[in-house]
C-alpha cells in the first residue's frame, strides 16, 4: 500500500452507510440491527400489481431523531 491509505478498513453496513450520511447534513439518526423493527416484518410491497417484484431483500433501518420521520427502512429490489 502507498504511505497514504490506511492499513485497516472499517467494514459498515447499509445503515451504518446511510446514518453517516445523513450526519453529514446535519441530521442525528441511529443504525439498528437488521430485522429487530416492526417496520421490517410485513411486506414491503403490494402483490397485486404486476410491477411490482417477488424479491425484496432487507438490509436494515434507521430511527432518525428530531423529524417528523420515525424510520427509514432500506430495501433492496429485483
């Protein structure tokens, strides 16, 4: 490695990721687990329209303080 980069690298996950970002414009959120919220336990979209896709993977969500936002859930489609 060049004298420049850093040995170690800190593995996050996708909340992590998003929680990070969202620090950054100022607004304070917390990563939680992956399937610990009532959010991520029902279906994620409707099965009655022919858009929308079978395969939906959960990668976690976030609680976002001080907003009228509660939880964001991240969700992977295809």
């Amino acid at each position: 490695m060049h004298d420049s980069e850093p040995d170690t690298f800190v593995s996050k996950t996708w909340p992590e990721k998003f929680s990070d970002m969202l620090k950054e414009i100022g607004i304070d959120s917390k990563s939680n687990e992956i399937a610990s919220g009532d959010v991520e336990n029902d279906d994620y979209y409707s099965r009655y329209f022919s858009q929308t896709p079978r395969m939906v993977t959960n990668k976690g969500s976030l609680e976002v303080k001080n907003s009228n936002i509660d939880v964001i859930q991240i969700i992977q489609k295809g």
